[in-house]
C-alpha cells in the first residue's frame, strides 16, 4: 500500500476546506440547540456577513478537485513503495549516539526516490538529532512516520550556526509527517538562559523545535511535541496545509515556548489538538490567511492569538481567520489581538465562535498599544486597522476583573465588532467588567459584562 495511504485524506481536507461539515461551518452557530444563520445576525445588526470569511466561499471547487487529481496522479505514477528506515543508515537510537547524520542519509535517499516512500523512524527507540534540515523539492511523495521518539541535543553550541532552528522541512511538496511519537525539543537548558527567566540573562533566541517552511500540500498529525527550545511548531511560508490530532506540552513558566505558529502561510486547517505551554497555544502572525482552527484544548499558556503584528511600525496583513470551538482552562489570555503603535495594514474578518472559558485571565482582548518591551512606547498616530471582527458563544468565567478590553486606538478605532451570545462570568468573589475605548459596534452588541457595567 503505497504513500497514499498516509497522503490522501490530508491532501483532501486541505484541498476541500469549502466543503467542511456543519460542525465546522462558519454559515451558522449553535445556540442552545438552535442555528443561528448569518441571515439572522445581518437582520439584527445590519451588517453584511458576507464580509466576514466563510469557508464556504474560500476556494473555488473545481480548482480544488483540479490541483487535488494532479497530485494524486503524480503521487500514484509510481507502483513501488520505497520503504526508508533510519536503522539501515546506522541510526542507533540509543538516546547518546548522535544520529543526525544517518537522519541526513537516509533523507536524500527517500527524496530521490522516483517511488512513493515511507521514511520510518522505528518505535521504542530515542534518536539524539542535532540541527537538520530535510530539503526538497523531492521526486515523490513522502510519509515520514515517526513512531519513536526525536530529542535534541542540549548542548546549546550545536546551534552556533543557525540559532533559531533545530529540525526543518524546506520546500518539500506531498509531505505527511505522522506516526503517534514524540519530538522532543529537550528546551531546558534554553529556558534556563533567558531572559525572561533571569533579567540577569541576555535577551537571545532559541531554535524553534519543527519548522515548515515554504512547504505544500502538507500533513501534521498524530505526534506529541514537547519541551521545545522555544516555539513548539512553526508554518512559515507553506500553502495547503492540515494539522490534527497533535499533543503540545511544556511547563507553564518556559518562556516563549507557543504551540503552533502561523505565518505568511494560506489555507490551514487546524483541527483537534491539545496545547499546554508557556506562551500562546496558537498564535496567528502577518501573512496569514484562510486559517480554520477547530477543536482545541488550551491551558495553561498565554491563550489564542493574533499577532502581535505592527511592531517596528511595519506593514501587517492577517485575514480571513475562524477559530470555531475551543476549550481554554487556566490561561493568562483568552482570544486576543494585539498589535503595536506604528505599524499598518490589517486584521480583517476574522470570527471567534463556540468558545468556552475556564478560569482565564482576559478572556476577550483587543489591544492597539502593546508593548513587548522593557522602555515604554511612544504615542503612535499609526496603527494596524482591526476591523470586521465577531464573538459569538463565547461563556465561562473570567480570573481577572476586567473580562472583556477593547483598548483600541484613536487614530484608527476598531471597527465592525460583532458581539453576539457572549457571557463571561467574574469568580466566586468578584464581578467581571468590559473595558471599551475607541470600538465601533454593528450591532446592539448582546455581551455581559457590558461596556455600561
């Protein structure tokens, strides 16, 4: 059975967001039971929700089906499967003997391969990895299939030469990276050496653990990562791509240890994972679009996240983003955008729905003058525009007073907010408010706390 196998589901889901079931369409919400249509919500505030995305209408269907044919043609020309374990290119796995090298082998011996190829990192063994990069393009299909465990050297002059990676895919086409083992970044040397740890430290970066990086027709899913250096999983650049079923942890104080980082990267799906970190669970960066994030555990860590974008008053671009169904449990952060005084552009039609909120600490957060740094930040008359933006069913209790922060900016007010079906409770011994300065709501926004309370 060749690669397709492992390919194929991914590929169509990739391909096919436009035909996502309810459970994850954007047309309607759930309210006890009952559909709420956009037809609904545009009567009662009198917007056109056809602004807002709707992966109904991202892709065109006979496009999809057309790139979909063309690489199952390709993938299935070959009728051999090559099968490419590490073990054969003296990979040890004993956890002490360096096996990057044979990592290497045995890689540009699977991309060369005219045949679909199954590259297998065997079970019950730990293979000690030092920077590698897997480069392609490749002549066919792969699926890499780690069933053991990847751990990274912890000695921090392994990294001299490239500071901010540890493993890379690098334009690599029909990739699915699967198998049910575990990446582990072995970070606590790195955390250990921040600056966020100890201000003593000097403020350096830390290899993010995986990178994708301009890859296509991509497949994430089923793997643990853990105790990354810094950010867990990184898409940079890449089109087409679905992640599942992912299990992301490190200890709640690892500085800047996100789960999964999105940038300059289109049509994403992102789909029953679990993410517990010190930083953003998720976080959505300048570039991308078309993003779907469904089903998602998150705590403890910083929450959901766009951006933050703007900073050194550059030019940011973050659109069309659903994040449909979420649990977060314990976080310093709900669903946030933050953006920084002086920058430009935009983050634009973007939908948080079906979200519960246990115990968080600002659940709901727009901020247009954050501030990342040790100086404080100059008064700015530019901004990235925030506009077109919709809560709905969103519920649980707040850990922090103020639940709900729209702290916008003058020059540039946000605009086209959309509150429908948002409640957020205060704890056992407080009350919950909502802070809103310089927001422009559709509709008669229907959210407790208020901005009246």
């Amino acid at each position: 059975m060749g690669v397709e196998k492992y390919i194929f589901p991914y590929l169509l889901i990739a391909f096919s967001l436009s035909l996502s079931s309810s459970s994850t369409s954007t047309s309607g919400l759930s309210n006890g039971g009952h559909l709420i249509s956009n037809a609904y919500l545009q009567q009662e505030s009198g917007y056109d929700f056809r602004a807002f995305p709707s992966y109904s209408g991202l892709h065109s269907e006979n496009d999809s089906y057309k790139n979909f044919m063309k690489i199952r043609r390709s993938l299935s020309a070959a009728s051999v499967q090559t099968v490419v374990n590490v073990l054969d290119f003296g990979a040890k796995g004993d956890g002490a003997t360096d096996d990057t090298k044979a990592f290497e082998t045995a890689w540009a011996k699977a991309c060369s391969s005219s045949a679909e190829v199954n590259f297998v990192v065997p079970k019950n063994r730990n293979f000690l990895v030092k920077q590698i990069k897997f480069s392609g393009p490749c002549k066919s299909g792969i699926a890499m299939q780690i069933v053991g465990t990847i751990t990274a050297s912890n000695d921090r002059s392994d990294y001299s030469k490239d500071r901010r990676h540890w493993i890379v895919f690098h334009g690599v086409e029909n990739l699915v990276v699967s198998g049910g083992g575990v990446v582990n970044g072995n970070g606590k040397i790195w955390w250990q050496n921040s600056c966020k740890t100890n201000k003593a430290n000097p403020c350096t970066v830390a290899p993010t653990a995986l990178t994708f990086y301009q890859c296509t027709n991509l497949g994430v899913n089923n793997l643990k990562l853990e105790n990354s250096q810094q950010i867990h999983l990184s898409f940079e650049k890449c089109r087409n791509v679905q992640v599942s079923n992912l299990v992301v942890t490190a200890p709640g104080n690892s500085p800047n240890t996100d789960g999964i980082h999105v940038t300059d990267t289109q049509n994403i799906k992102i789909s029953s994972t679990t993410i517990a970190t010190g930083d953003d669970c998720i976080s959505i960066v300048s570039g991308a679009q078309k993003v779907l994030v469904t089903g998602i555990t998150c705590g403890p860590g910083h929450g959901i996240s766009i951006g933050s974008l703007g900073a050194g008053n550059s030019e940011a671009d973050v659109s069309d983003i659903v994040i449909n169904g979420a649990k977060l449990s314990g976080t310093t952060n709900g669903v946030r955008i933050k953006t920084w005084q002086g920058g430009s552009g935009r983050a634009s039609n973007i939908k948080f729905q079906n979200i519960e909120m246990d115990n968080v600490e600002n659940p709901i957060i727009i901020d247009q003058h954050y501030c990342d740094q040790d100086k404080p930040c100059q008064e700015e008359s530019s901004a990235v525009q925030v506009e077109n933006i919709l809560y709905q069913n969103i519920k649980g209790t707040s850990a922090s007073k103020v639940a709900i922060a729209f702290d916008c900016s003058k020059s540039h007010p946000c605009e086209g907010i959309v509150m429908q079906n948002v409640k957020l409770e205060g704890g056992s011994t407080t009350n919950s408010k909502a802070v809103c300065n310089n927001v422009k709501f559709l509709n008669p926004p229907t959210f407790s706390p208020n901005c009246a309370n």
